[in-house]
C-alpha cells in the first residue's frame, strides 16, 4: 500500500490533545488503516506550514498529496479507500454528517471549551504552555479561569444543548445508527478532548444525560480500548 503519513498532535507524556486528530484516529481504525504517525508539537508549527501550507494539524500525506482539515482528511480516505467500510455511508449520509461535523464545531465544541480552559494547560508540555495561555487569552480577552468562572452556572445550558443527543442516543445504541460511523467519531472526539483536557468529568455532572454517558463509554472502548489508551489529565 501506498504511504500513509498522520501528523498527529501530541501533548505532555505523548497524550493526543486535538479533538480533530481524535475523530481522524477513529476513521483510519473504521477502515482499517494503520497510518505512519508523526507526532506534532506547537513548536512544530514550520514543518505544518512547508508541508500544508497552513499552520493546524491533522494533515495526512497520501500518494503525493497533502490534505488538512480533518474533513477533508476524511472525506478523502472515503474516496481513496472505497472498499474499506464507509465513514458515510453514502452521498445523503456524507450531507448529514457534514452538517453533524458544522453542529459539533460551532455548537457543541465552544460549550465543552469554556469547561476546560483553566485545566487545559496541564495537558501541555511545559514549554507549550505560555503559548497556548497567552494566544487563548488574547483571543478571549480575559484570562483563562475568568473565561471559565462561570462553568458550573453553564452545565443546564450544556445538557440542554446536548439533548438531541441524549433523545437519539435513548432509541439506538450510535449516532450513526447499530453501529459507528464518522458523525459518532466527530461529536465523541470533543467529549475526549474534554475528558483529557480536563479532571472534570461534564458527563458525570449531568445526569439527565444517562445514554449519552453510555456511549461515551461504548466509543471509549471501540477498536481495543482506543480511547484509553493515551493517557487522561494528570489530575485524574
């Protein structure tokens, strides 16, 4: 087979930090692919860019081509890889999950950010840490905690943003249906880069969100305990 390379974030103790990376991690192991990875700090950021022409990881390098963003890097292995499992299942499946893939990133993923902010550092190599607190607070305009002073105030919002989630999650076992697809590596990837970026466990704090919780934990143990097997935040 042809080389397949995954630029891959990492974080303190080689922990995988990016929610993005996460949902892409889960699509090469749904079909089958076992990728060269490439593991990717901040300061790494030159390499990104000569080979991208961007600066934001994952990127995969596949038979000459370099592709970014973990959209884009999936819908690539579906068209590369048509006879592995589909991430998809479909053109009108690809048309959902793209609007599943828009709701993950604008909707739920800046919730499950204010969660985490002040914690999130801990899960960066030392030297990443200044970077990621300066360049965040600028961004915010305040600092980490006061952006998160509010966090426990904001879980009823959380759990009412996540309840479609729940109602569907209560009528069969994935969001893709009997069995995951890539709308369930997109929405799962964000509640693990909250469950590593953070000692705190949102899922645990909401308890009218009970089928949500059991499928966190079915797609934690997906192919052999993925979801394990890099490590939590420190303070766990």
């Amino acid at each position: 087979m042809t080389a397949l390379i995954f630029h891959e974030r990492i974080g303190l103790e080689r922990r995988r930090i990016s929610p993005f990376s996460w949902r892409i991690r889960y699509a090469f192991a749904h079909k089958g692919l076992t990728p060269e990875v490439v593991e990717t700090r901040f300061a790494d950021v030159d390499r990104i860019r000569r080979l991208s022409g961007q600066h934001m990881v994952p990127i995969i390098e596949h038979d000459g081509t370099v592709v970014h963003d973990s959209w884009s890097i999936a819908c690539h292995l579906e068209d590369r890889f048509p006879d592995a499992p589909p991430l998809f299942g479909g053109g009108i499946g690809r048309g959902v999950t793209r609007m599943a893939n828009l709701w993950a990133d604008t909707v739920l993923s800046p919730a499950l950010r204010i969660q985490i902010l002040p914690d999130f550092p801990g899960v960066l190599m030392p030297e990443d840490r200044a970077y990621y607190r300066s360049s965040r607070e600028a961004e915010l305009g305040m600092t980490l905690e006061e952006a998160a002073s509010g966090r426990d105030a904001a879980l009823p919002a959380l759990a009412a943003l996540c309840r479609p989630l729940q109602l569907t999650l209560s009528e069969q076992p994935f969001l893709s249906g009997t069995a995951p697809a890539y709308a369930d590596y997109i929405v799962f990837s964000l509640f693990q880069y909250a469950r590593i970026g953070s000692p705190r466990d949102m899922l645990a704090l909401m308890p009218e969100l009970p089928a949500v919780l059991d499928w966190r934990t079915r797609m934690i143990g997906l192919f052999d305990g993925m979801g394990d097997r890099f490590g939590l935040h420190p303070r766990n």
